[in-house]
C-alpha cells in the first residue's frame, strides 16, 4: 500500500508488466530505445524516448524495444500490420501534433479491419502519444487532439488522469484486441500517486466518479480532473457540493454515470483542455441536453481552450490554458443562474 | 508531567497520515476509565471512536474539531484530577504549539513485509515489540488493513502481525484448489518462516474457518483462537452478498453488496467501494475469488464445515458476533455455546472488528490470558 510512483513510472511499469506477461508484446518509436547511438542493451539506452517514459525497457527486452527513423507514416503502418499478423505493437508517436502524417494508417486502416472482415481481423495496436500545453511547446507541439480520434468509429481512446489511472489502462490497452490511442498529458509525468506493484486493468468505458457531490457536476478529463478537484475544494468553502467525474475514456464514453449524476444535481460543468469546437465538452454537452434535458436547472457551461493555436508567449499560454478559477467561475455561473 | 497521558492521533492503517475529531464523547472535567469512548475520529478512509487509553480525568481537548491532526499528535491530555492546572495548562501549551508547528515525529507505524509460504508470497504487518504473538486473520475479500481498529490497541500489550491470505491484499494471488487446506497451511508456513513458535490466531469470517483449521491440524503452534463471525461453524450464510461481491466488475454494482457488511450502512463508504474495486481489479484476483467462493458455499448454504475440527482443538476459544450480521448470521453460533464463550454484540453487523473493535480487543486479551503458560520444552 502507499506506494508512491510518478505518472512516467507508472507508465513504464505497465509496459515492462505486460512485456513479461506476453512476448507478442513490443515497443517501438523514436528514440525509444536509445537512438541512433544505442549499443549494447542495457547500457545506451539513456534516452527511453524524448521524455523517458521507455527508459530501461532496452536493457530487459533488447529485441522487442525498436527505435524507428523520423517518419511516422511508415512506423504507425508498420505497428498496425504487426498488430493484424499476431504482434501486440505499442508504438510511441512523440508529440499528438504529429498524427496528420500517418492519418490513413490510423483513421482508414486501424479502424476499419474489424469491420471490413466481417470480425474475423483483429488490430492490437497502441498509439500512445503525448498532447497538452504547458511546456512552452508553442502551436505545433501543445495541442489537444484526442477529440480527433473520439470521432472515429473503431478507435478506443484513452485519457488517463493520474499515475493509477495511466498504468490500469494502458495494461487494458495492450491487452484490447481493438486500437487504442492512449493520450499522455506531458505536464503530468511527474505526477506522483499510490499505485500498486502488481498488474491490473481499468476497464474502457467506465467513468470514475472521483468526488460525490449534489449540487453540480462537473465532468473533467486528463489533467483537467486534478484542477476540477482544486476548484471542487475551494467551492466547497462555499457552500457548492461537486461531484467529479472523470470519464477516462472519451471512446467509448460512459454517459451513463454522466446522465444520472446530472439528473441528481441538475447543473453540469464540462472541462476539457482541447479547442472547443467539436471538442469532447461539445459532444458530452450535446448529449446531456438530449438526454437529460428536463433535468437541467441551469445552462450547461463548458470550459475549453479558446479557438486558436496555443501561443507561443508564455503569459499567452497561461492565459490559455483552462484555470481552477475558470472552473469555480463557471461552476458559480450554473448554481447562480435564474430563469 | 508523568501522571499527564496524551492522548495521540492513532494510526488506523497503514496509509493514514492524518485524522480529524469530529465529536468528543467526554468533556473536559469528565472522568474516565481505561477503554471509554473518548472521542469520534474520521479519516479519509473510515470514522470510529477513539478509546481512552488510560483510566483519570479528560484535563483538556487539545484538538478542535474538524483540524487535521497528524498521527501521533496530541489530541487531548487525561491526568488523575490532583495533578495541578498549571501543569496542564503547560503541557497543553506545548502540545498545542506542536501541533500548530506540524511538528510531530512521525510514529514508526508498522513494520510491513513478505515471507514466502509454499512458493507463495505472504505478506505482513507487524506492530508491538514485545508480549505473546497474535495473528490476525482476515476474511473472504478483506485484507490485513481490515484490522486497523484491533491491531494498534493489541499492540501496547501484544506482538500482533496482520496477514493477507493467499489471493488477498499484497499476497500472491493464487490459490490452488482454493481448499481450507491451502489457507491454513498458509498461515500455519507464515509462523514457522517467522519463527513463531505459538501463536494466538485471530479470525474473522472465512479467516475464522481459516483458523480453526490451522488450529486443528497444528495444535503446538496455535495457543487460542479468537473467531469474529466464523464461517463454517452453522450452514447459514448470505450466498447472494458473496457471488455480488465476486461478480461486481465496477464501484456501481459493488457498492450495493457493501451494505450488507455494517450494521450502519454508512460506513459502506466509496471510499471503501474504491479500494476493493482497486483489490478486484489486481491480475489473478477474480480467479482466486471464485475459487475461493466454490469452497465457501455449496448452493445457498455453506459449503465449509469447521463445528468438528473446533470441538476437536483443547485450546481457549472466544468467539464474537454482531447481532445484525447479514453475511454470516449470529443463528449459526448456536451449537458453540459448550466450545466457546460466545461474545453478542449489539449495533455490530459482520464487520464486529471495525463496527465495536474493543468488545474485540477484549475477547482477544480474554482468550490469551486464559492461555495456560508454555510448558519449557
């Protein structure tokens, strides 16, 4: 018990787990093992990718960690024929913002073998990738895509939220039979929690209600779920009793929990980091007003990132990204709002 | 300053840093005795009351409700009523300038580990340093944290190791056949790979059959048994509260099953819900859960018969049962009464060890001092 790991570890610990567990298990990127200096296992593998999240994973499995070159459109094709003749592949694509070259290998290809072959094709594949601002990244290296792949019919997607979460579902993840974009925010590798040493899954699709409350809910993904908490905290000074919940995956998505928490406080706030034109806060605001309408006792309010780049000026940025206060101000806009 | 006692936070589990008191049971000028109610304690994980560790007067509440207090800080001060103010009123000061500061050292808490039993990894938590060893027993679905209300108190007198049986808590997961057999020997492989020579086992559910069991097939090495609503000594038992809780796959389809262990269902917390949900996730645990419920029952009755192997043990036996027990019901301790000294215990449901924790602290002291003395070998 009380065994604190960071985010990147916990990561890291589910690979290794699952690569002992299952040899049709490999990993594969840029860097991943140790570029293009690597020598021997076990002693060059420094790198473990741009962030470190594969770090050691060389020195334990030498032939099952692959660097790849810089082209993602060929390692994402390669991952996903590997995973329909037999392997497990979880390929790592450094920045979420480099998706658009390998678009048909995911969208066109990945997605569709199920389907096309009547069930009888299976496509294992990981896609996991890093999104979010924060890191002064600027435009083309902090954005939040996962909204892209939730259109998708045939991908899984994954947002974990905190070190727990991050190691159950990318251990549901490899052992799913269908892709799985599995989508790290950068700013929360260092995040610490309690995480048990042995394996265990997180199934998709199954929200987690991280506090209960009666009179809002707010629904918060990825790294947005700590500062829902933050803002929860402070609104309980208040007098405001939220409830969080944090749907894990945006695909499938559990708007089962969601409807029946709204039902009971009759006001939702929706968090999500990524722009908000057809952003997941879009779709889970859509789907409330239709389903649970007559419930509502105030305007639905969404907190996203405006509808531009993420700026490169580091006051820019700050500004753009949501804040705890955006929260409680929207969550203050619900529980004021008069008919 | 000696006659003064400070009352301390307790460290009820193991990741407990901090408790809150949120209602005092006893004034200020109130007198106690040792094992009264002094206060009301909540922590992330669960509330209980805090016993008073020594007899005297309640001098101060030191603590004011709801503020977090560390483990091991002082929360109110109990002296006999001739100990002058002024002492109080001193070593209320520093007590309360030492929680201001956050300045408690931290309590060394449990000293946990693993031995490996039969190829398997059995783990532990052991607090006390010195006294006769107690093994406290979990049961079906629980682990050795289920204890923390009964082990720190049984540790001021006692050396009291919790375990976590095969398929449970940190152990490894596999359980063979998932026979009784597999579990005791368990518990009776953890004495002998940590040299205890006799120990007094404590059980609680299937940790009760578990323990009688061990006491039956390794007479030497058991010295009492202490069973909280034992399986297996009656046929009934509650078969739907034991395949929902084997079944449930999320928080949702569990948390209605939890309500069926206290005799106040609101201590059926999410919090509780979150942790066994985190248990039933683990790799290997949904096999073990169910290979262990195939023992357990047989239809709806139980499928365990320990009455036998009990009458057979010549050792001191105490047994406890909640009143309100909708798991394991109290009808099943009829029969026990020539074997044991039957404890019942009122607004306690199959959780008696967390719901009225010292009427079991108390049959455990009861069970050890009736113990004869080791014979010198």
């Amino acid at each position: 018990m009380a065994r604190m790991i960071s985010y990147r570890e916990a990561i890291n610990e589910a690979l290794a787990l699952e690569m002992r567990r299952d040899p049709s298990v490999i990993v594969m990127g840029e860097d991943n093992a140790g570029g293009a200096s690597a020598g021997s296992p076990g002693e060059e593998d420094a790198w473990g990718g741009v962030l470190g999240v594969t770090k050691g994973l060389y020195g334990e499995f030498p032939d099952r960690v692959l660097d790849t070159p810089i082209s993602e459109s060929a390692f994402i094709g390669a991952a996903v024929g590997a995973a329909t003749a037999g392997l497990r592949p979880v390929a790592e694509l450094m920045f979420i913002d480099f998706m658009g070259v390998c678009f048909d290998q995911i969208f066109n290809q990945a997605a569709k073998f199920r389907y096309m072959f009547g069930g009888k094709a299976v496509t294992p594949v990981v896609i996991r990738t890093m999104y979010g601002a924060g890191l002064r990244a600027a435009a083309q290296h902090s954005q939040v895509l996962y909204p892209l792949f939730t259109h998708i019919p045939g991908l899984k997607v994954v947002v974990p939220s905190n070190p727990y979460e991050a190691k159950g579902l990318l251990i549901q993840a490899i052992r799913d039979d269908d892709p799985v974009i599995f989508c790290e925010h950068k700013a929360l590798y260092d995040m610490q929690g309690d995480v048990p040493e042995g394996a265990y899954v997180i199934p998709f699709g199954e929200a987690n209600v991280v506090r209960d409350g009666d009179d809002v809910t707010i629904v918060a993904l990825g790294r947005m779920v700590s500062y829902a908490s933050e803002a929860a905290e402070e609104l309980a000074g208040t007098g405001v009793d939220a409830e969080i919940i944090d749907p894990r995956t945006t695909s499938p998505l559990d708007t089962e929990t969601i409807i029946e928490s709204v039902e009971r406080t009759g006001r939702l706030v929706v968090v999500d980091e990524s722009n908000p034109r057809c952003s997941v806060a879009r779709d889970i605001s859509a789907i409330v007003a239709e389903e649970a309408f007559g419930a509502l006792k105030a305007p639905i309010q969404v907190v996203t990132a405006p509808h531009t780049p993420v700026p490169f000026s580091d006051v820019l940025e700050d500004l753009y990204i949501p804040s705890t206060q955006d929260i409680v101000n929207a969550v203050k806009t619900a529980t004021d709002w008069k008919r | 300053m000696s006659d003064i006692t400070n009352v301390v936070m307790p460290k009820w589990g193991l990741s407990m840093t901090t408790g809150r008191v949120t209602e005092w049971l006893v004034e200020e000028g109130e007198e106690v005795s040792a094992g009264d109610d002094l206060l009301e304690i909540d922590t992330d994980k669960i509330a209980g009351a805090l016993e008073s560790p020594a007899g005297g007067v309640l001098r101060r509440q030191i603590a004011e409700l709801d503020e977090p207090v560390p483990v091991g800080a002082t929360i109110a001060l109990l002296a006999p009523a001739e100990v002058p103010e002024e002492e109080i009123d001193q070593a209320a000061k520093a007590a309360r300038e030492q929680l201001e500061a956050g300045a408690v050292e931290e309590s060394a808490g449990p000293e946990i580990g693993k031995v490996t039993v039969d190829g398997r990894e059995i783990a532990y938590a052991r607090m006390g340093s010195e006294g006769e060893h107690i093994v406290l027993v979990h049961g079906y679905g629980g682990d050795k944290n289920s204890w923390l209300f009964v082990q720190e108190p049984l540790s001021s007198s006692y050396l009291v190791d919790a375990i976590d049986l095969p398929g449970h808590g940190e152990s490894t997961k596999d359980v063979g056949d998932g026979s009784l057999d597999v579990l005791a020997q368990a518990v009776t492989g953890y004495l002998a790979e940590r040299g205890i020579e006799r120990a007094h086992l404590v059980g609680h559910s299937l940790g009760g059959a578990v323990a009688i069991a061990a006491a039956a097939a390794a007479p030497a090495q058991v010295a009492s048994l202490t069973l909280i609503a034992p399986a297996g000594v009656g046929p009934d038992i509650n078969a739907d509260y034991l395949r929902g809780f084997a079944q449930a796959q999320s928080r949702r389809e569990l948390q209605p099953h939890l309500t069926a262990l206290f005799a106040d269902p609101s201590l059926a917390t999410r919090q509780l819900a979150d942790d066994l949900m985190k248990y039933k996730r683990l790799d290997g645990v949904d096999a073990s859960l169910n290979a262990l419920l195939a023992t357990l029952l047989d239809g709806d009755r139980a499928g365990i018969e320990v009455a036998p192997l009990l009458s057979s043990t010549r050792v001191p036996v105490r047994v406890v049962w909640g009143e309100a027990d909708a798991v394991v019901p109290i009808s099943n301790a009829e029969g026990l009464a020539d074997r044991a000294d039957v404890t019942r215990v009122p607004d306690a449901g199959h959780m008696a060890h967390m719901e009225q924790p010292s009427a079991v602290v108390r049959a455990v002291t009861s069970a050890v001092e009736a113990t004869p003395a080791q014979q010198p070998a």
